[in-house]
C-alpha cells in the first residue's frame, strides 16, 4: 500500500478522538489504566502512519515542515506518556497531547505547507530531538514559574506549602535536565553543520543566560536557611530569561545574522 | 542573602565574601580591560594551555589534599558557585544585548562589552569559575558514593566541557577553501582574509547538487512582490496535487520538468545536463475576468532566459528560483603522512582527519548545480575529543536529572 500525506487525515481523526478520550479519562476517572489504553492507541496508530509513510517515500520523512511535525507529534505524546507515568503529573499528560494535537492540526489544515522544504542544515536527525526536549522544558518551567507564583501568594495568605515547594523544585530539575539536554543536542548539531559546537549566537548566549539563572537557583536552595521568597523570584526571574532565548531574541539588536532567527 | 550577620572576612566565608571576591575579580578585568584592551587568546596557544592546565590542576590536588581548611571549603562550596555563576550571567547578558564584533575584529567598547568573550572580567571569572568547579568536584570525588553517579556525570562533564572549550579555544582554527573541480588545493584563507598554505590538501573529483521543486507566485511587475500584499501565497507545485488557487487565479499543472530546455519554438523538453533548469505547462484561469490560457513558465537560470506568464496590466505567474535540496562534494584528502581519505562531503556530514574537521561549506550559488568550484570549511580543534567526553557526561547527567527529578529531596520526605 503506497500511504501519502493523502492519507493522513485518515489516520489523524481516529488518534484525534482516541487522545481527546485520554485526557477526559485523566480527569474524569480514577481509572488510569484507561487513559493508558487511549493515549498509547493514538500513539501507536501515529507511529503506524509514520511507518507506512517512511516505507513508502523510501527515506525517513524528515525533509519537510509537515514531516517534521509528524515527528514532534510522536515525541510528544510518546515522551508525555512516560513522564506521566513517572511522575503522575496528569497536566504533563494533559500538555503532551494537546501540543502533538497541536501539530496534528496544523498538518491538517495547512497543507501546503506540507511540502515546505527544509534548507540542508536542518536536514540533520538532532533536529527534532532538539526541538522536542525544548517544548517539554518550557512546558515544566512554566508549570515551574506558574508554582511559584501560586507559593508567594499562598506565604501572604501564610498557608501550608511544603508539597507545594518539594513539587515546585521538582518541576525545576526535571525541566533543567531538558533544557540541558535540548542545548546538549544542539551543541553536537552544530558542530556537525556550522562547524563549531558553541558560537556565542545570541539565541545560544541567551540560553546561557538562562541556563546560569537556574543554575543559580537549583544551588541557592540547596541550603536549609536558603531565603524562600528570594529563591521563587529566581524562578520567576530565569523565566523571564527563557521567555526571552525563545522569543525575544528575534527583536534584539544583537541578534543580526542568528542562525536560530529564520525569516520567512 | 545570607541572614545571620556574622562578621566580614570571618571563616567560614559564605556568600557576601564570595560575591565581594567574585565582584573584585570583576573589578580588576576592568582595570585590565580599561589599560590593556582584550584578553590575546594567542597568548595560551599550546603548549601554554597545557602548561596551565597541569598547573591547575596541581593546585586542585594540593588544594584536596588540605580538604580541611577553610579555603579549600569556601572555593568547593556552593556560596562561591552561586557568586561565580552570577558573575557569568552578568557577562553573557552584557553579549546578549550588545551587538557583539566579529572574531576578526577589534570592539569599539572601551569596557569590552562588544568583545565579551575575549574581555578580561569574563576570562578571569570563566577561568575562577573552573578552578571552583574543579574544587567542588575534587571535594565529592574524595568522599565516593555510585549513588552521587547523576552528580559526577554533571559536574565533571561540565568541568571538561569548559576546560576543553576554553583552553581549547586559542588552539581553534577555521578556514575556509575553494576548490575547482578536477583540481587540488591546499591553500585556505583565514577569518581575516590572508591566504595560508596548509598541511592538508584537497582534490575535488565532482560537486553535485540536488534543488527542491520550485514554487509558483503572482507578482506585481511595478513592485516585484508577490501577492496578495504582505501575505505572499506561493504554490509549491505538486505533481499529485496539480491544482492551485493564488487571490483567485486558479492554477492547473499539466506538464513539470524539472531538468528543462527550451526548444526553439518556445516549449521544453527534458534534458539533463548542467544549464536545465525547471519548467512548468499550466493552465490559469479567472472566473472574474474571463482570463483562460495555457503555456511555459520556467525559472532561469545562468543558461536559459526566464518565462512567465502576463495576467493582466500588472500581474505575472513566475517561478521562483529552487531552494537547495542537497549539495555533495567528492573529494579526496592528502594528509602530510601521504595518507588518503575519500568522502562525500554534504551539509551535516563533515569529514574527521585528525584534529581536522572538513565541512562542505558553500558553492557557486549562481551557477547552481553547474557550479564550477565548491568550498570547504576546515576547522582545526585538537581539544574536539574531550569537549565531545564533556558534551556526552553532562548529556548523560543531564537525561538522569530530568528522569531522577530531586532524587535528594524525595529521599529525606520518604
């Protein structure tokens, strides 16, 4: 069977519905082997398109926007659903599959740019890794900066907070451990297509930035005496710095000739 | 931050001494800065950098061996971290809003703040920021537990991914060569345009090249943009999907060569050969206007005129130019100890010889796919093996971080 993106649609709605399902189980049940059952279906009937499609094109459908999509879809809800199941945070689940829904839709109904062609220096198998261990960190550094923010509200209102803050650090480390591994990634593909693994490009001095501010507060806190609202604003603060890597380099000064700001 | 006012300079330092010392180092980089002008890499050309490096650490080991002491506590302990990694942040935000000069050039910042990495302040904080990591590092390692495995894969990688690019960094050479077909180069030229002669030579056998299926526009020929107005639609053309609609022209593929000629009588034929290029038959029409007609639309290219086709007053259906699909080198490497490498040389595929990484780098974009040369980046990095150790530590730490979360914590609340 010679599978096409004219196909796709096929494939989509029916993991469409059965993630939709996932997540109304998440939160409208106490079954958790449910939930399982609807996301991994989805993802296994995405994975079969990739397959099918991969067969069919005789290379790996990584040449392309919309192929590439395919690929965030997968990793998202894949990678979702182990963390979901390591750590129970149903949001992260939650997140996951809306954000592979996210890029299903778009592939749905912006086709053309289907066949929008990658230029050859992204034509390289650390892209997509890449790309999808920066979308989960941003997700659980925001869920990150979001906690804080609810922990110095609730020291005003002087209520109990010890979950809230063990829950809150945790969501910090595993969201560094991404943003490493995201920058880790880029690091080995930049030496491979632009010849030198770190250039001090803003976008990557910004994630420096970044980077050391978490740094700063995962090692600040380390300390029992560590002052709790000073080490919140830090998360606050390193927030707004990666706000700034993702966004706002594009409208900085210093960002001319970056090889992350990519006009259309 | 530090809440308990015990007295200044008082053992054991915590984090007011830590950031006065870091804030210090700072202040003397900017006297440096302000009588000397940047940091010369060239001055820890190896074997300086070696030299350094055993130094250092030398002084780590004495340093271990006095584990006790108050100064060994205070440079392998988190306050002084936090103040170095502070003073780090301070510097890269100064690069991030600064338009920084480019490597070959000197800054017009008197502070270095266009020149950050090569001023003073940031080399003396990045190199005390090492010797504090070495310490930390050190002060673990003499205290040994397999269960601390996520901290030494993070800390080490870190220390030898920062030594690695650090030192390294007065030994990195880049150059760049271009080579004509058939032909062995050896000469290069270097960030500052000098022309050198290297140890490597490179004879390129064929550049070959592959272009994307180029797209379909409406422009306006007044202005030369693409319609509609700030929101160009373009046509990928489509050989499945052979119709389009752009701001209601309607748009039906009938005929797609991607390796045309124009024959004489103002049709195309398929010839592969180096001056092809793509061409197109479609068919347009516009119900609004009454507009129907068919014919040849092909991009041009160095060999062949452009064709488009006129809508009306001021619109034509064109081509764009093709996008880059791939572009491949094949070459054969000369090294000083008469050995011979072969490789196909593409984006994303360099070649390792040695400490010498060969990167495809560029061709005649004119020319296209008839391209008459190809042009090579060398980089020269004899520190790559140990900043690729460092990458894949702290890459392996890293992926055990977000897996293990705050494996300390959830210990002392079970």
């Amino acid at each position: 069977m010679n599978i096409s993106w004219d196909h796709f649609t096929a494939f989509a709605i029916p993991v469409l519905i059965s993630w939709m399902l996932a997540i109304i189980t998440l939160f409208a049940t106490k079954k958790r082997w449910l939930n399982k059952i609807f996301t991994l279906a989805g993802i296994v009937g995405f994975a079969t398109f990739i397959v099918l499609l991969w067969i069919s094109l005789d290379r790996p459908p990584m040449r392309t926007m919309g192929e590439t999509r395919l690929w965030y879809t997968f990793f998202l809800s894949t990678i979702g659903f182990v963390m979901y199941a390591k750590w129970k945070y149903s949001w992260i689940q939650a997140f996951s599959l809306v954000m592979a829904s996210v890029f299903i839709f778009i592939n749905i109904f912006k086709p053309e740019i289907h066949s929008k062609n990658l230029m050859p220096a992204l034509q390289s198998i650390w892209f997509v890794p890449h790309v999808t261990a920066y979308i989960l960190s941003y997700s659980f550094l925001s869920a990150a900066a979001i906690s804080a923010v609810i922990l110095l509200w609730q020291y005003k209102k002087q209520k109990e907070t010890a979950t809230l803050e063990a829950f809150t650090d945790n969501l910090v480390y595993v969201g560094f451990g991404l943003l490493m591994t995201g920058l880790l990634i880029g690091a080995i593909w930049a030496k491979e297509a632009w010849g030198h693994y770190w250039s001090w490009d803003p976008k990557e001095t910004w994630a420096f930035v970044t980077g050391a501010s978490y740094l700063i507060y995962i090692h600040v806190r380390l300390r029992e005496s560590r002052p709790k609202k000073f080490t919140l604003w830090l998360i606050i603060f390193s927030f707004i710095f990666l706000m700034i890597t993702w966004k706002g380099v594009a409208y900085l000064p210093s960002a001319q000739g970056s090889v992350h700001v990519y006009s259309q | 931050m530090n809440k308990n006012s015990s007295p200044w300079w008082k053992a054991p330092w915590s984090y007011k001494e830590s950031f006065a010392v870091v804030g210090g180092l700072i202040a003397s980089g900017i006297m440096l800065q302000l009588s000397i002008g940047n940091f010369d890499y060239e001055i820890i050309r190896y074997p300086v950098n070696i030299y350094l490096l055993i130094l250092t650490l030398i002084a780590v080991a004495v340093l271990t061996l006095r584990h006790k002491s108050h100064l060994f506590q205070w440079l392998a302990g988190v306050p002084l971290s936090v103040a170095n990694i502070s003073g780090l942040l301070l510097y890269s935000m100064i690069m991030g809003l600064t338009m920084q000069a480019p490597a070959n050039a000197d800054g017009q910042s008197a502070l270095g703040f266009d020149t950050v990495t090569r001023s003073w302040p940031f080399v003396i904080v990045f190199y005390f920021t090492l010797l504090n990591l070495s310490c930390v590092t050190s002060r673990r390692l003499l205290n040994f537990h397999w269960r601390d495995y996520a901290f030494y894969l993070n800390h080490l990688g870190l220390l030898v991914l920062l030594y690695a690019g650090g030192f390294g960094a007065a030994d990195l050479r880049r150059y760049v060569m271009h080579v004509e077909e058939g032909a062995t180069e050896w000469r290069v030229y270097n960030e500052k345009d000098d022309v050198l002669e290297l140890p490597l030579a490179i004879k390129l056998n064929d550049f070959y090249m592959e272009e994307y299926i180029p797209k379909l526009a409406i422009i306006d020929r007044r202005t030369g943009d693409a319609i509609p107005n700030g929101n160009p639609q373009m046509w990928q053309i489509d050989t499945t999907r052979t119709t389009a609609n752009i701001a209601g022209w309607n748009i039906q593929l009938e005929k797609y060569i991607h390796e045309a000629v124009r024959k004489s009588d103002s049709t195309y034929q398929q010839i592969p050969m180096p001056g092809s290029c793509p061409a197109a038959l479609v068919k347009v029409e516009n119900s609004a206007t009454g507009f129907n007609q068919s014919g040849w639309i092909c991009c041009g290219n160095f060999a062949q005129l452009y064709m488009t086709m006129q809508l009306n007053d001021t619109l034509s259906l064109v081509m764009t130019r093709p996008e880059p699909k791939l572009f491949r080198s094949d070459i054969e490497v000369y090294t000083p100890d008469e050995k011979t490498y072969q490789a196909q040389l593409e984006v994303n595929k360099p070649l390792r010889v040695g400490h010498w990484m060969i990167y495809q780098y560029s061709y005649d974009a004119d020319a296209g796919k008839a391209s008459a040369y190809s042009s090579f980046e060398l980089v020269y990095d004899p520190w790559m093996t140990w900043v690729y150790v460092g990458i894949f530590m702290f890459l392996a730490g890293s992926i055990f971080l977000l897996w293990e979360g705050n494996k300390k914590a959830r210990r002392k609340n079970a």
